[in-house]
C-alpha cells in the first residue's frame, strides 16, 4: 500500500477535476496537474458505476496502490494525480502496464 503522504486528499482530487489534464487508455483514465510541491500525491477511484459493491471497489483501489507502489520514484517530483477505472479489471498485469504506458506519455 502507498503511504499517505502519497496519496492526494480530497482537496487535492477536486482541484485536479477542475483545472487538471487528462491521459486515457483502455482501464484507466489519469488525471493530473504539476504542483511547485516536492512530493508525489497520486490517488485511485473506483466509481460505482465499475462495480457495485464496495469490496470489489476497495480490491481494485488496493491492486492499483501496491503497483503504483512499485513505479512512484519514476513519476517526477511534484505531480498531483488521480487514477480513475474505467473498466472493472481484475488482471494485475494488464493494469501495471497501463499505469506503465501513462507514466511513459508524462516522461
């Protein structure tokens, strides 16, 4: 799991839907804006439109958070995102390379 200090609060998501840009692939949709900040805030959504019950929903969250896990050092310094899923994915490896191919278009 991703420590707190990484992940975005509430402020923090509602200022990114305002005035953030948008990369898009097939599960996933990221949202971001950079900040002068010197730490990495990145957060994942699941909507209840992708699954109904609140288990499945937290699964998701949890899977993209240990990948994320894995990749955070290679965001740059100072970005403020939001993954959002777009599609109900239960395969750990398609979902890291998507967070893959997103980190490679910021870079």
């Amino acid at each position: 799991m991703l420590p707190k200090k990484n992940r975005a609060d509430k402020k923090a998501v509602e200022k990114i839907f305002k005035t953030g840009r948008i990369l898009s692939s097939l599960n996933l949709t990221f949202r971001f804006i950079n900040t002068n900040s010197k730490e990495i805030r990145i957060s994942f959504i699941a909507p209840k439109s992708i699954a109904r019950l609140a288990v499945k929903r937290n699964l998701l969250r949890r899977r993209g958070y240990s990948i994320l896990n894995k990749h955070i050092n290679k965001f740059p310094v100072g970005l403020l995102g939001v993954f959002v899923f777009r599609k109900y994915q239960d395969d750990i490896l398609i979902i890291e390379n998507e967070i893959k191919n997103i980190l490679n278009k910021i870079n």
